[in-house]
C-alpha cells in the first residue's frame, strides 16, 4: 500500500463553484486517508475569493492557487484532484512545477485541442447554462438547474440544493468572473507532452455538461488508464464518492 502518513491532497474546483461545493466529499477522502493533510482552496473569483477579479486563463488562475495556500511551506510533493476546470488547472500545475506534485487525479475535464466545442460542452445544455450563470437572479432556481445538469445520483437534493443556495447568497460570484472563468477553460490547450507525475482518470458516462468522449481522448492521447463510472453525471465526487475514493486507492496501490 502507498504511504499515506504524509500525503497532503488539494482539491480544486470547476467554474463558479466553491470549496464548499465539496460537500461530504472531504470526510470521505479522509476517511479513505485517515493521516492525510486535505486542502481545499478556493480559485479566484469564487467563495471567499468572490471579489477578486478571475484571470482570463488558466497559468494566472494556478498562480494565484499557490499563492494563497503558501505552497512554499507544504511538505511536498503534493497530490491534486481536479474536477473539470479545477483539473486543467492540475494539469497546468503538473506542467508548470512537476516537483511539487506526487501525482493528480482528473475528472471529467477536457481540454482545447484535443476535442471540438461540442464535446468540451454539450450544445444541449447551453441554454440552461447561460441562463444559471448569467441571467437567473433567483438563487434556488439557479442552483436548482445546476445540480440537474450535474448531479444524476445523489440522494439529497432538497438539502444540497439548500446548502448550495446559502453559497451563493454568502458569496455571490459574478457575471463577469464566471465569463473569465468559462474563458479561461475555453481557451486552454493541451500541453505539449504528456505530464512526468502519475495521473489517474476519473469519468461518469451519465456526464451531460462535458462528453466522456473528452476524458477517453484524453487517455488516448497520454496513453493513461481511465476508470469510468457507468451512470455518474459531471459532479463525480457529489454522486459517488465512495466509489472516486475506491479508484484512488487502486490507483496509488499499482504506484507502491
């Protein structure tokens, strides 16, 4: 089994979404890793960062992640886990500073290059999109058309739906943050070569905002495992946890 005294994880999420937006996820990573150091940084523009002007891309929007978590004084290497955009900005993390980074779980990201805007976003869902990121002002309808397009199994919608409405009231994120936050996921390209840190990906077949088909590629093209949850939606981690959590075990398991 692979040391997990020492780990430290930093999880990282996707557009408009906060650290909070975790959920219950947290608790079970540490239940998995009962010793590990989790970390769970907000980018900016979102949660407690809610005022602060979002970077138009990807490098500026990682910049800023390890500022605020000081990573100069983490105990490194570190392991990620991004969930679509959040994995871009692990990959870019990967890319940029590979000694700091044991190794980074992906899920249900893509990336320019790779796969046409179609795929990146399905076209069936931008309208309900556009109007929870920009023109619902009603919170509960808002978050409630997010968690539809997001979610496919988790049991607890009124109370989620609830909490995520508090969210957004305590830390509204706005209009012009999450455009340079779709921006900067839009725009970003894939590295050149593949990444040296170990990299598992994660999908859900049921994801109806990102194709699977991008996490395939992209296992395709770094010639990397993927492990796909049959009927997951794009939150994996808010519809099964559990089962992420087992798959990061595998994965750190073939590494020992």
């Amino acid at each position: 089994m692979h040391n997990t005294d020492s780990m430290t994880w930093i999880l990282l999420r996707g557009l408009s979404r906060e650290h909070r937006h975790w959920e219950n996820f947290p608790q079970i990573l540490q239940s998995t890793f009962p010793a590990a150091r989790i970390i769970l940084p907000d980018l900016p523009g979102s949660g407690v960062h809610h005022l602060k002007r979002c970077p138009a891309n990807i490098r500026n929007i990682l910049e800023f992640v390890r500022a605020d978590i000081a990573i100069s004084r983490l105990s490194k290497p570190v392991y990620l886990l991004g969930l679509s955009m959040g994995a871009m900005v692990a990959v870019e993390w990967i890319r940029q500073y590979p000694q700091e980074c044991a190794g980074a779980v992906l899920m249900n990201t893509s990336v320019k290059g790779l796969n046409p805007f179609y795929q990146r976003l399905q076209p069936g869902n931008y309208g309900s999109l556009l109007k929870s990121l920009f023109f619902k002002k009603n919170a509960r309808t808002r978050e409630e058309i997010i968690f539809d397009l997001t979610c496919n199994l988790n049991p607890d919608h009124d109370s989620v739906i609830r909490n995520w409405v508090n969210y957004a009231r305590e830390y509204p994120v706005s209009r012009t943050n999450t455009l340079r936050q779709l921006t900067a996921a839009s725009l970003y390209k894939i590295p050149a070569s593949k990444p040296g840190s170990p990299l598992l990906l994660l999908n859900g077949l049921g994801d109806r905002l990102v194709s699977p088909r991008c996490s395939e590629t992209l296992a395709q093209h770094w010639n990397l495992s993927l492990q796909s949850h049959a009927t997951a939606g794009h939150d994996l981690t808010l519809d099964d946890g559990t089962w992420v959590c087992m798959k990061i075990t595998e994965w750190l398991q073939k590494q020992s």
